[in-house]
C-alpha cells in the first residue's frame, strides 16, 4: 500500500533545520583550541612519561608503572580518545568503504513500488543523496553515512521496507517518519561526524569499557606486579632467616630471630589489609575523577550529538505536521533499554523519554526556546563537573573554608574561558535563521527550502546566550582582584 507523499517536483516548500549545526560548531571550536590542548597536555603529562628520571623505590623502576607514578597521566585518556575519533572524521571515503562492506549495501538491483516510493521522497527532500539496500537484512531499518565531505548515502534495509508494506496505517506512517528522520541528518551534514561506521559516535557510546580497557586493567596489572614482587620479597626474607638459623645451630650459637611458619599467612592478611584501606581507596578517587573528568570533556560534543538527533526529529514534525508518527517511529529506531546498557552503549542517542517530550512540546514557544539553549547550556554542565571534580580531588587535603573559597574562584575561572564560546554561539542563534538555508544547501541539492520563523526564539535565546557572556567576561575583574 502506497505511502502519500509529495513528488519529487511538487513545489511545496520545506523548512530548514530549526537548531544551528552544534555539531560542526563544537569541531571548529575544538581544532580551534587543538594546538593549545596539544601543548598543555604535552607539558603537564606527555613529557613527564619519557622523562628519564628515575621512579620511587616503591615502584622498583618498571616502566609500565611509570604511567601511574606521574600525577595525572590518566587524564589524558578521554583527550587521546576524543582526538583519535575528530581525526577519523577525516577519512569519510574508508568509512564508506567500511559500511558499505559491512553492511553489505548496494545500488538497488530491483525497483519494486515500495523502493520507488523512497527513492521519490530522497529525490524530494535531500536531493543528491545515495541511495544503497540490503533488503535481506531485517533486524536494521536505516541509517546514513559519508560518502564524501559533502556528501552522504542513506541505507535501506529489509526492516523498514518490511513495515513499510505492513497493513496498519501506523507502522507505514512510522516508517516514512524513521526515513524522514534520516534525511533530516543528511540535509544538516551530521553524516560526516556522526552515523553508520563514525568512530567519534563509537566512542561517545562507549567511553565506559575504553576507560576500563585502557585505565582499570593497567592499574590492577601494576597492582599484581606488585604484589608478586611483595611475596617475592617475603619468601626471599624468610629464606634466608631459615639458612642464617640452620648456620647458627651449626655453631651451638643463640638463636637471635626465631623462623615465623605462619610467615604466608601474615603476609596474605597484611596485602589485604593494605588493599582495602590504602590501595581500593586509591583507584576508585583515581576512577571517580576520570568518569569525571571524561564527562567534563565529552559533555559538549555529546550534547551537539543530542541536538543533532533533535534537530532530525524537528525536520519529521515539520514535515508531517504533527509528532504523532515520530513517537511511533523514535521506539522502533532506538528501542527501549535499561538505563545501566544506554550509558554503556548508546550514549550518543538521547532518552527515549526525552526525545518524546521533546517532539510532543516543541512546537510551544517556550520549550521551543530551551531546545534552542540546551548546546550553550552544555558549557554550564562542563563546568558543574569540572566544579565537583576539582571539589572531589580537594577532600581529605583541605577544610571546608578552604574547598569553597577555591570552589568560587575555579567558577569564575570557568566562566571566563566559555565566555567567549558563550559569545560564539549567541552570534550563531542570531544568525542562524537568515543562513539556515545556505547551510543546508552545502550537503544536499535542495531548492525549495525556507528558513525558519521562529526569529523571536532565537533572538530572546542569543540575549539569554549573550547574558552568560557578559557573566564571564566580568569574571576576569574577579579573577584579577585575587
């Protein structure tokens, strides 16, 4: 049964994208800031590992452990794996390749009505984007990838063809939004950073085992290495109390430091005491301040991926007229997960709960106005974790006074450096309802787009924008009395 939807020559107007492109904002911003990164890090972390001074006795000189003697080593994790997934970015040809492969996707062999019908609505609303199948493939319904810097595919697979013939009015409607919701993607350039084989995505899923991977086994690996070269040691100093106490015996000499035979025992007793009280403690401070650090840093991009997947699920209402098929459609494409397996694999994908309130009230003004100010207000939530991090690192080493007063300053200090980030975005909210257009025709050859109206929501939310800027440029005041 045929799915109604304009031809590709109808001369029906289609409105751009509502949010700015907060994904290609958050990129330029961070190349922007790289060099500067690359020297921090350099200087406060990479240096100190190939320095060729010797390590505390306690760590015996193993080079492995070297990495856990120098003070913040494990900071540089997240960093390292942020930048690998930015510079895959850079190779949208061997992702297509990849995905293609994977996937096993091809040019549709066959045109059946049901294909046509897709490749009409491609045709109408993302022009000069591929179109590849793998009708045998039935537990997937779509998705997209690059095919060059400006350029995308979409895939369609046998699951979205499968409800597209589905009896019930519903599940069509349902599977024209997941296809609408697709090209939404294309036509903002979210393929390139984003989608099917995007090692940034990959990574923003999960960040959780590539911690463990990289941080937690090392650290245990150091810890047993230790510990063996601590029973070594005890062995070593039991045997040869035996040997010194056999010679005496020889020699009808005083028996001075009697053989202890529970020797293994008290060993094994204080290793656990010392685990327990000195090094569990130590790895979960030391874990805690990676989940929090890792938040600080992934906190942005994550949220322009978030916006990215909203901003796709406007571009379905706008077209339907209505969320009602999108709510069908949102359970389908990312169906419903405990909360422990999304934050450990689909990260990059916001709630169901959220995207649902999200599609059901955007159409408000107000809650229109905080979908426009959730990616500025992402900078508030990097410095919140940054705030409670520095605080968390403070316990145990200073008192309460102490803690607030470098609390207030480590604010302001925060504030300050987004503010010019704060002024970036504010710029863009203005700006973005007059460009959207010519934004949205760098990715895809369409011509019957208009810009959208909703220029009183993106004023008032650049002057909120504005307002943080000017917060944290007055900071530097604050910050130049101390």
């Amino acid at each position: 049964m045929a799915i109604d939807c304009e031809k590709p020559h109808s001369h029906r107007l289609h409105q751009a994208g509502i949010l700015p492109p907060w994904l290609w904002f958050w990129l330029i911003i961070y190349l922007f800031k790289l060099p500067s990164l690359i020297q921090f890090l350099w200087d406060g972390n990479i240096k100190p590992i190939l320095s060729p001074d010797p390590l505390p006795e306690f760590l015996g000189g193993n080079s492995i452990a070297r990495l856990l003697a120098i003070p913040g080593i494990h900071e540089i994790l997240p960093s390292i794996m942020l930048f690998v997934g930015v510079l895959s970015i850079l190779f949208p040809y061997l992702r297509k390749v990849r995905v293609e492969r994977c996937y096993k996707l091809t040019h549709p062999k066959t045109i059946t009505p049901v294909i046509k019908e897709i490749i009409e609505i491609v045709e109408n609303y993302a022009p000069g984007v591929e179109v590849k199948t793998n009708l045998l493939r039935t537990d997937k319904f779509a998705l997209t990838y690059p095919t060059g810097y400006r350029t995308s595919a979409i895939a369609i697979f046998g699951g979205l063809v499968k409800l597209w013939r589905s009896d019930r009015e519903a599940d069509r409607q349902a599977a024209k939004a997941m296809l609408l919701h697709e090209l939404g993607h294309c036509r903002h350039g979210d393929p390139l950073i984003i989608g099917a084989g995007s090692f940034f995505e990959n990574l923003l899923n999960y960040w959780f085992p590539l911690l463990v991977l990289v941080f937690l086994i090392p650290v245990f690996l150091v810890y047993g290495w230790q510990t063996i070269n601590s029973l070594q040691g005890q062995w070593e100093h039991h045997q040869l109390i035996s040997q010194t106490n056999s010679r005496l015996r020889e020699l009808g000499a005083e028996i001075l430091m009697p053989e202890n035979s529970n020797w293994l025992i008290d060993w094994f007793w204080f290793q656990v005491k010392q685990f327990f009280s000195i090094q569990l403690p130590g790895v979960i401070s030391m874990v805690v301040a990676l989940i929090l650090l890792t938040f600080v840093i992934l906190a942005t991009p994550l949220m322009a991926t978030w916006c990215a997947e909203f901003n796709a699920d406007q571009f379905v209402i706008a077209v339907q007229q209505s969320p009602d098929n999108l709510l069908c459609g949102i359970d389908k494409l990312s169906p419903p997960t405990s909360r422990w397996k999304w934050l450990l694999s689909r990260l990059s994908h916001p709630p169901n709960k959220l995207r649902r309130w999200i599609a059901c009230h955007s159409m408000m003004p107000k809650q229109r106005l905080f979908l426009f100010l959730l990616f500025p207000l992402a900078y508030v939530v990097q410095l919140l974790f940054l705030l409670i991090r520095a605080d968390v690192t403070l316990l145990g080493m200073s008192g309460i006074g102490e803690i607030l007063q470098r609390s207030v300053y480590y604010t302001a200090l925060g504030l300050q450096t987004a503010a010019p980030l704060w002024l970036a975005a504010g710029v863009v909210l203005l700006l973005y309802p007059k460009i959207a257009v010519a934004w949205e025709k760098l990715f895809c050859q369409e011509n019957d787009t208009i810009n959208p109206p909703f220029y009183r929501e993106y004023f008032v939310s650049a002057v909120i924008v504005g307002c943080l800027a000017a917060v944290g440029y007055s900071c530097s005041l604050f910050i130049q009395m101390r």
